[in-house]
C-alpha cells in the first residue's frame, strides 16, 4: 500500500490542490515531515502542504492517487498508522 511506503525518492505529481498555482507541480520527493512533503522541481525545491494536496505518486504499477489529509503523520507514524 502506497500510504505505507517510504516517499523520499519517488516521483509525485499535485493533481490538485488550494493552492491553485501548486497544482500540476512535478518532482521528486527530497523530505517529508508530518505537515509537508519538500520536492524538488526544474525551479527547485517547493515546500507543500499535505493537508491541502491531491498527489500522484508514480510507483513500479503506475501512478497512485493519495489524498494529503490521510497522510499527515510523522513518516515513521505514517508507516505504522495508516491502513
């Protein structure tokens, strides 16, 4: 399950987000914490917030939809919480 997994180094795309001018952003992802995900674009590194983000994550199957509400925890919370 995508929600369980390490995010660090995977691809994401903001499918949709309350930030009108973050959505579409692609990169990779270079730090999480409980609040945000850091990635890293062509511009450089962009700080979002997870509770206001639709992301797309690309994994070895193809892409997978998260919704950022259900992933606001610490990573090592995450891992361990999320179902």
């Amino acid at each position: 399950m995508i929600k369980r997994q390490e995010f660090i180094g995977l691809r994401v795309k903001i499918k949709r987000s309350a930030c009108k001018n973050q959505t579409g952003l692609l990169g990779k992802v270079v730090d999480e914490t409980k609040h945000t995900l850091v990635i890293e674009t062509k511009k450089g590194e962009k700080r979002v917030l997870k509770k206001n983000c639709i992301f797309l994550f690309e994994t070895e199957k193809g892409w997978v939809e998260v919704v950022g509400r259900d992933i606001v925890f610490r990573p090592e919370e995450r891992i361990k919480k999320v179902r």
